[in-house]
C-alpha cells in the first residue's frame, strides 16, 4: 500500500469519527430538548390541574346567581346555601317562603287581584332629609308597597276635594294583606290645611316623618333650586339667610301663638316662593300644627342622620312602627366602596316547583345621593 492510499484511508476514518461526534452531540440536544419540553408540559398540566380545584371550590362555595321578573323589572338575585347563612337568616327565610306560599294559596282561594287603594302610611318629609333613602329600604319588605311617584295631593285643595277616585290612582297595586305607602315630602312644610285634609280623609294612617340637621337640609335644598332653575344661581346663600333675618324678630313676637306662626311663614312663600328654603327647617312651627290633628304615637321621626349612618338600625325600628315581620335583618346591610350602606331585598322564587328564599343584588344608598353629602338628602 503505497502512501497516498495510507493518507486517504486515515482521513476516511478520521471524518467518519467527526460524523460519529456530531451526531452524538446532536442526539444530546434533541434529547435534552425533549426532556425540558416534557418538563414544561408537566409543569402545565399540574398548574392547570391546581388552578381548576382553586376554581372549582371558589364556584362551590359562592352563592347561586340568577334573574326574576318582578314588579315591573328584571332583578338580579343570589341564592345562599345554609352553611352560608346567620341563624336569623335561616328562620327569617323559612318564614318568608311560608308567607310567600301562604300568599300563593290565599290568591287561588279569594282570586282577588291587586288594587289601587287609600295608604296605611304616608312620609310627609322633610324635603332633602332622606325621603327617598326612606322609600328605598321600604321596599326592601316584601309585604310594603310604595308609591311610583310623589303624590302631592294634600297640598293641592284641586285635587283633594275630588276625593279618593283622583287619589288612588296615584299609589301603588296592593293585595289585601300589603302595606301601601306614599310619600310627598312637602306635606310637612306646604299648606296650612294639609294635616287635617290627611286626617279627614284618612283617620287612621302612619306617618313617617325624617328630620336631619336643618343647617346642612337649607344649604342642600338650595342647591337644589339653583339646579332646577327655581333660583337665580346669582343668589348667595348668605343673601336668603339675610333675607329671612330681617323677618326673625316678628317671628319670634309670634311665638305664643302657632296658628299666627304658620300664618306668618305662608305670608313669606307667598311673598318669595323661595323662602321655603329657609323656613322648612323650622321644623318646631311646623310640627305643632301636626300634633294638634294627629296624635304623637302616630307620627314616627326617623334621624335623617342615622338613616345613612346605620340603616339597619332604622328599617329594624319601622318594621316595628308598622307591625310586619322582621324580614329585613341587620346581615342585608354592608358598608359599600364608597362609605355608604348597601342592601339586599329579601325575596321568594320558585324553582323546579320549590319556593326558596333569596336576596336581590346589593344595591347602595349613594344611588339616592347627591354629588356631596350636603346634597345628599332627596
């Protein structure tokens, strides 16, 4: 074998080890390619596996959700199992689902539909104290209805004396057993013959009356007549307290006598519609001429105050004023993001042919408040 065959086989040989290197050393890559891929893939699907369970117990142990049709609108409801729920909730549901069926049969029974009907209870005021918080937790019981809107028929001597047929169709549908409810917070303050209209027409109605700091109550309801245009956004507040000032001594000469009082605060509407902005929160003149019609034990005062701080103090005590069950407790009430209370309406669904007691979607009081907190009382 002369040398230049000898060189060719040495090369031949020398790169059929170079293959045999780079290949092993692209089977070690793939290989380790493979085993970081396979790594990965587990990691995943034991992730994914974690994250289900996570989920799936978050979705065990929230509450139902759902939508009803009811009084004329779509509410969005949750459903608590009874793990979830207080002691009190649990007896307050197995109640509301009795009186929900008990309802259901007395209905096929006497097939009496909902009517138009005179109030049991009527909010007189005060305007920008709370009147329309106080409607909101009143329609949180199943068993009170309020009105749509604001009737202000005992201040108008038009419509009252046409009687009830001009009057009822003002308030809201109610079965025999339901509580109706109206409110027109200028009752309070307007017309010196409204408390006995009221009490001539309606002997034995309630009255709900809401008193809040009448300093923050004038500053807001003036506010509210520069927005409504009745105002001119030219008027300072300190131009209508001067204004009133220059009244004050011959209203004060008058104390004696209430009549002459009222008497007296009517002459100032009339000579400027808007001094009621100053002359509702004197809330003492007023009142007197509602305890000479109406007896003190029918008049219950809510603190406008308390209203927004603790309402469930406050809907506890009225449902004690108005003698129905106590179906709305202190556990539908919660603080909300934005400092005011929230709540959930109480309700009755049936499913799969079982009524089951749950509760509306929170809805907050700063829905029923102003951009501050000194306008926050409608």
């Amino acid at each position: 074998m002369d040398e230049f065959v000898l060189h060719r086989i040495m090369a031949s040989s020398f790169v059929q080890q170079l293959k045999i290197i780079g290949f092993s050393v692209v089977s070690s890559k793939k290989s380790m390619e493979f085993n970081r891929r396979m790594w990965i893939t587990a990691f995943a699907i034991v992730a994914s596996i974690l994250l289900l369970f996570i989920y799936g117990n978050y979705i065990i142990n929230q509450t139902e959700r759902g939508v009803i049709y009811e009084e004329k609108g779509w509410i969005k409801y949750e459903i608590k199992e009874d793990y979830q729920k207080t002691s009190k909730e649990r007896d307050r549901d197995k109640l509301l689902v009795e009186y929900e069926a008990s309802k259901r049969k007395l209905y096929k029974v006497l097939q009496k539909p909902v009517v138009q009907r005179a109030p049991d209870v009527i909010g007189i005021g005060v305007e920008k104290c709370g009147t329309e918080a106080l409607s909101a937790l009143l329609r949180m019981h199943p068993m009170i209805k309020v009105a749509p809107k604001e009737a202000h028929f005992f201040e108008r001597p038009d419509l009252y004396k046409l009687g009830l047929k001009a009057y009822t169709p003002m308030l809201a549908k109610v079965l025999p057993h339901e509580i109706s409810f109206e409110k027109t917070p200028a009752y309070f303050n307007w017309r010196l013959t409204t408390p006995g209209y009221i009490r001539k027409l309606l002997p034995d109605v309630k009255l709900l009356l809401v008193l809040c700091d009448p300093t923050k109550r004038t500053y807001s309801d003036y506010f509210q007549e520069i927005l409504m245009h009745n105002l001119n956004a030219n008027t300072t507040f300190e131009q209508l307290v001067d204004d009133l000032l220059l009244y004050s001594a011959s209203l004060n000469a008058k104390m004696n006598d209430s009549q002459s009082e009222m008497l007296y605060i009517t002459q100032l509407y009339k000579k400027r519609s808007n001094n009621h902005v100053l002359t509702t929160g004197l809330y003492y003149y007023h009142l007197l001429r509602w305890y000479k019609v109406f007896n003190m034990s029918n008049i219950y005062v809510v603190d406008g105050e308390e209203l927004i701080s603790n309402p469930a103090k406050v809907m506890k005590e009225l449902q004690d004023f108005l003698h129905v069950p106590e179906f709305v407790l202190p556990e539908n009430f919660r603080k909300g993001p934005s400092g005011f209370y929230c709540f959930a309406k109480p309700l009755v669904v049936e499913r799969n042919g079982v009524l089951v007691a749950l509760v509306a979607r929170c809805r907050c009081l700063k829905t029923f408040i102003g951009p501050s907190r000194l306008q926050s009382h409608n």
